[in-house]
C-alpha cells in the first residue's frame, strides 16, 4: 500500500542520512589522525637534527680532548 511505501522510503532516507554522519564523523577522524602523524613526523625530524647537532659536539670535544693529551 502507500502508507507501507512511504514507511519504507522515509525509513530508507534515515539509513542514508545515519551514514552519511557516520561518514563525516570518519573523515573528520581520518583527517585529525593525518594532523597527528604530520606533526610527529616534524617532531622527530627535529628531534634527528638536534642527535645529529649534538653527536657533532661531542667528535669536536673528542678531538679536542684526544689533541691536547697527545704529548707533543
């Protein structure tokens, strides 16, 4: 009947709109993920350069201490 169609449309356009949420809800997670990982990322690339910087302090020291205790 028509009533028995009309329930089953508007019961359908519910299922699409729940999902369709459901889908902005992922997208928004998915791009608040991908926000986290870049700005990881930037961490530890600032994080290998300050190892690097500091592993160049330490051959300068190294040298510095190896240079003066060598007796000449």
């Amino acid at each position: 009947t028509l009533d028995e169609l009309r329930k089953l449309y508007e019961d359908s356009t519910m299922k699409v709109s729940i999902m369709q949420a459901d889908q902005d809800r992922y997208l928004q997670l998915i791009k608040s993920l991908q926000g986290k990982i870049i700005n990881f990322r930037k961490e530890n690339e600032e994080r290998d350069v300050n190892i690097l910087q500091k592993d160049d302090e330490i051959e300068q020291l190294q040298k510095k201490v190896l240079s003066s205790s060598i007796p000449s």
